[in-house]
C-alpha cells in the first residue's frame, strides 16, 4: 500500500488572491441572476457554461413583463402604439447588433435562430456551378452547421460525401493552423463554392484568423461566411472590415438572450440589393413603407432586413435588446480586456492542476488564437461524469462534450477571478493526481 501524500493544499495559488483580484477588476456580475451552487461550500454556483447558455439579466424580466402589458393593454393595436410599436420593433436591435460585430446597421439584422439564418443566407451565397461545388468547414464543426452544409448539397443534386470537405488539424495537433486553411484553399479554391468555418470553435475555443481566411477565401473566387456562435460578444470583430461575404450568429450564448434566442444575421454591404442574387422571400423581405399596401410583387430594401422572411416574434425580441444595450454599455473592448486577464488567470491555474494529472487544455495558448473559453481532453473516464461531479461536488458549472472534453467559459461580463479558483480547486480534489 503507497504511503499517503502529506497533506498540501490542493492549489498553490492562495484563494484570497482570487478575492483580491476580483475587488481589483471586478465585472458586472450584480447585473445577472447567478444560479445557486448544487454542491460544495459556496452559495452560488461557479458559472462557467456561458459559452453554452448566458446568464439571465436582471434587466430582462422587468422588460419582458413591459411587453407582455403592452399586449393586455392594446390588443392589436399594440402593433403601432406599444411603448415600443411591434411594428418596428427589430429596428432599434440593428444599430447595436452592428456595432457588436463590426459592421453597418444596413448589413446587420436580427431575426430567426441560427442554423435557419445559415441555411437562408445560403440559399443566396452556395451557388454551386460547374467544378466548383464544394463547401469547405472543419470536421470539428458543430453538428448543426455540418448537417445544414450536407443538407444544402442534397439540395442542390450533390453528393454530400463528395461535397463537403472537413478540416482536420495535422497529425498530433488538436487545433487548425491558419496556414493549413488557406493552404487548402490556394491549392484547391478552385473546386470551392462556399467556406463556412465558425469564428471560434465551439469545441476546442480555438479563434481562427477570421481575416486572413476570407481574404484567402475570396481570392480563390469563393464565397466566405461564418458562424459566429462562440465569437459574438466574446472576441472584437470587425464583419465589414473584413470583406466576409455573410455571418450568423445565435444570442444565448455570450449575449445573455436567453434559451433559443433570436440570432443575428449579416451580409456584406457589397451584396445589397443585388437582384441576381435568389432569396426566399416573405412579407418582412419588402420595404416596411409600402408592406401594408399588400401587393403581390415585393419591393425588397437594399438592405439585410430583405433576407426577413416573418414577422418577428415580439417577446424574444425584448431580451435581446436588453443584452445589446448593456454590451453598448460596457463596451467590447473592455469586455476583451477583463477577458484576457481572466482566461490568463485560469490558464495559469489550470498548468498546475494538469501537470500532474491525465488532463490538457487543448485551447490554443496564445490568446489572440481564442476567446475566453479553454477546453480540457480528459485522458481517462467520463466527461460527463467529470461534469456531473464537478457541479453535484462543488457547485461548479460547465459542460462537457463526449467523449472526452470539459470546457470552461469565464465570461468576462460575470463571472470572476474566484469562479476560475474554484474550478481549479475541483478539478484538483476530483481527478486524482498520477504522481
Ligand atoms: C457553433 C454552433 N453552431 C450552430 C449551433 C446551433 O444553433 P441553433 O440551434 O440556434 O440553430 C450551435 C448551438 O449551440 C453552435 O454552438
């Protein structure tokens, strides 16, 4: 029988020093309900599953139930006289959702949910003609995007094995280098119709060159859009900028938008109003001003509100107003930066729980390769089990993909400096260490 280790503490980074960073840099966390902990010594939970679901604002209910009187109060007529006129009721999202992911109010939009905004988006932009017909993504791609590129492929007569071509990273490395993107497509671009990569991976956190990509992209002669799921309000983007062709992004992840939010969409200016471009069409695709008149024939505006297709759905339209205006408030960039400092703290932490126990974080290191999330591989056992335990043990929240990833989101809107300690504390007490 080994002799027991002398007792030490689990972590040798003193929790207090998490206490004093957070009075040093604190975030916006009295801004949001944060559930109670399900176990451990701490009353609320340590949230880490933003990158999965938001946090619910304080705000939001108060704005919810101003729209729920609204309609008990009007009826119908709540279209023109709400406080806010349901009519109108996305406009005011645009300018803000614009200014979120860098680009201008005409090419920004908020509607429907995300994979429906991807598959709407390419009905305009894969436009599968002659050799050109594939659609390039990672073969990590979360399996709503692979699905949807496979299901656009069968669409359009093709073979979706033969269609779409998945990136892997080389050999022995867990994340995609740049240069094995832009490689694929100087040699191959030709064949390509349609690059559709998310910003950061869902799963390894991993933030690609958004620039370079569609710059190689566009210059092979194909179209480039991105699901932006894991990168609004988590990582700057500059969409305009940047020449992408069309993105989408859903709202209940980073923007606190709630389970199923609206998502956004954008198309790049230079794609407005352009006629050949197909579009499936609704009563929300033509020009507010004449919507009424109840024409046949669409008069769509030579903006991104004309890939509308329905009226919006009001009460899923509040919360995410709420969470534009409060990251209109706080402002990206500082966003970012608590950001930085807050991944940098839980890297640096999880180097000493990992050096000794069948755990890596694949997440690139160097920080401008991801946004605020770092995924561990668990080398043995269950993910899941690890998940479980981790929240039923000592009330820390984060998700696990199977087989064998746990990601962890310190969101820099709520969570803290001590959130990332108590992660590191549980992991350390949970998985037993080798030597
Ligand atoms: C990267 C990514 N793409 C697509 C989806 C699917 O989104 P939705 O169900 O809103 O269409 C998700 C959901 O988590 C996601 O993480």
């Amino acid at each position: 029988m080994n002799a027991p280790h002398p007792a030490r503490p689990r972590l040798s980074a003193p929790e207090d020093e998490a206490h004093r960073r957070d009075a040093d840099d604190p975030g916006h966390r009295h801004l949001f309900h944060v559930p109670p902990a399900d176990g451990g010594r701490y009353p609320e939970a340590a949230y880490l599953a933003g990158n999965s679901l938001g946090l619910q604002p304080r705000a939001t209910r108060d704005e919810l139930l101003a729209d729920l009187d609204a309609w008990s109060r009007l009826g119908v007529e709540g279209h023109l006289e709400a406080e806010r006129p349901w009519l109108p009721y996305h406009e005011p999202l645009t300018a803000p959702a614009a200014r979120l992911v860098g680009a201008l109010p005409a090419e920004t939009v908020v509607m429907n949910s995300l994979t429906v905004n991807l598959h709407l988006l390419m009905v305009s932009f894969y436009r599968p003609a002659g050799p050109r017909t594939r659609i390039v993504i990672e073969d990590s791609a979360f399996p709503s995007d692979s699905y949807a590129v496979r299901s656009q492929a069968r669409f359009h007569g093709l073979d979706p094995d033969e269609t779409v071509v998945r990136l892997r990273p080389r050999p022995g490395e867990d994340t995609l280098r740049t240069e094995d993107v832009t490689g694929y497509l100087a040699a191959e671009g030709d064949r390509v119709a349609l690059v559709l990569l998310g910003g950061v991976n869902y799963l390894t956190g991993e933030l690609l060159d958004i620039p370079a990509i569609t710059a190689a992209g566009r210059a092979a002669g194909a179209v480039v859009g991105w699901d932006l799921a894991h990168a609004a309000g988590n990582v700057p983007l500059q969409l305009h900028e940047w020449g992408v062709d069309f993105a989408a992004w859903c709202s209940y992840k980073y923007l606190n938008s709630g389970p199923g939010a609206l998502a956004g969409a954008f198309v790049h200016e230079r794609h407005l109003g352009d006629p050949s471009l197909p579009r499936f069409e609704g009563w929300w695709s033509t020009e507010a001003a004449t919507r009424f008149e109840m024409t046949p024939v669409s008069r769509p505006p030579a903006t991104v509100d004309a890939w509308q297709i329905s009226n919006p759905p009001i009460f899923s339209m509040g919360p995410v107003r709420t969470s534009l205006e409060l990251f209109d408030a706080v402002g990206m960039p500082a966003l970012r930066e608590r950001s930085l400092r807050l991944t940098a703290y839980l890297e640096r932490l999880l180097d000493e729980v990992t050096a000794d126990r069948p755990l890596a974080v694949v997440t690139p290191r160097d920080p401008h390769r991801r946004g605020c999330q770092l995924s561990l591989r668990i080398g043995a056992g269950s993910a899941a089990e690890l998940a479980k335990r981790l929240r039923h043990e000592h009330g820390v929240v984060a998700d696990a993909r199977e087989p064998d990833i746990v990601r962890f989101a310190p969101v820099p809107l709520y969570s803290t400096y001590h959130d990332c300690w108590r992660v590191a504390d549980a992991l350390a007490a949970t998985v037993e260490a080798t030597s």
